[in-house]
C-alpha cells in the first residue's frame, strides 16, 4: 500500500470513529452528514470522496459490532452437538448484547428499518456480506445437525429457519435489555430470552 493510500485509509478510518461516536450518543438516524464532518473535523465534500452517504458510514460502524460478535461464531466451535453449538451461540449473543448495548441498538435499527442500499457502494456490500456468511454458515450447520441431517430441511426452509432464529433472539434481547420508559413492556430479567432459545432448539429436532 502506497503512502497515498494509508493516508487515505487513515483518514476514512478517522470518519468512521468520530461517526461511531456520534451514532452512539445520538442514535444513527438522529446523525448528519453536517454533524460527522465537523466531528470528524473533515469538510463535507470531503466526506463524499470516501462514502457514498450516511448509510455507508453506518454499515461501516456496523460492521465494527460485527467484528466483536464473531466472538459468539468461535464459542461454538467448542461444542460437538448440533443442540449445543446453537445453546451456545445463544448464550454468547445475550453476552455481546449485554456488553455491548449500543453496537447492539444499530442492529435492531436495521432489523427494524430498510436502509437504501443503492447508495452503499459495491464494495462495502461485498465485505459486509462476506462478515455474514461465517456466522450464516455455522447456524445452518448447527441447524441441520439439530434436525438429524441435511435432508430434512430445504435450503429455503433452512434459510427461513436460520431468519427466525436471527430475529426473534434479537427482538427478544431488544426487550430484555433495554431501559424501560413509561408505559413500556419490560421483561428485567433474561429468562424470556433463554426459554425461547430452549424452546427454539427442541423444537428443530424431528
């Protein structure tokens, strides 16, 4: 890599730590452009010389958190069962969730709201994707050992299958581990969340 282009590196990186920054104190979609480039002391066509938009600096601090979380895809190595690679995966989810609240807050807001994705660049998708396919992998691995065999689910089926599983252990944690407003349903303690798990793997088995 030439000097030119570690600087440009540096200086991406730079945009990307004051936007975190901001994404966490604020929310992502409370958060300008405006605001990032004075953060992140940048002019704001300057910014546009390394992202498309907003939404491509927000996959960038998302994928931060996607960095952490692979801690929860190599815990599983540890188990030989399909019951508890899954269990483990699980267990080591509520972990990262817990310890890492606002990483976690940028994934439900993309489970929660589409981002345009025709303003992210083919690159960051390519990296994104391929961040997601390990762990993608692994679950439906676990997933086909649980139901005794590649056969008994189809690749649709298992796709779905690993979706539910995705989504319901991350509005479920949404709902254990926030701080509760007025009015809200609270659940304070993690037991909703590791019954589902319980409930989510047996109910694999044929």
């Amino acid at each position: 890599m030439s000097r030119k282009e570690k600087e440009r590196e540096l200086r991406k990186r730079n945009i990307v730590v004051a936007a975190e920054k901001l994404f966490f104190e604020k929310g992502y979609d409370k958060v300008t452009m405006d605001e990032i480039a004075q953060a992140s002391e940048f002019s704001k066509p300057t910014l546009y010389k390394y992202f498309r938009s907003i939404e491509e600096v927000y996959l960038l601090v998302h994928m931060n958190g996607l960095k952490v979380r692979m801690k929860c895809v190599e815990e599983m190595d540890k188990f030989k069962s399909g019951e508890d690679k899954l269990y483990e995966f699980g267990r080591s989810f509520y972990d990262y969730a817990k310890n890492n609240p606002e990483y976690f807050k940028l994934q439900i807001y993309w489970d929660y709201n589409d981002l345009n994705l025709d303003k992210i660049s083919p690159e960051v998708i390519s990296e994104i994707t391929s961040q997601t396919q390990i762990p993608d992998n692994k679950i439906r691995e676990a997933i086909q050992l649980v139901s005794n065999g590649t056969d008994f689910l189809e690749k649709k089926s298992l796709d779905m299958t690993l979706a539910a599983f995705y989504l319901t252990l991350r509005t479920i944690l949404n709902q254990v581990l926030k701080t509760p407003k007025h009015g809200e349903i609270f659940c304070d303690e993690p037991e909703l969340y590791f019954n589902y798990l319980r409930i989510f793997i047996r109910g694999l088995k044929k």
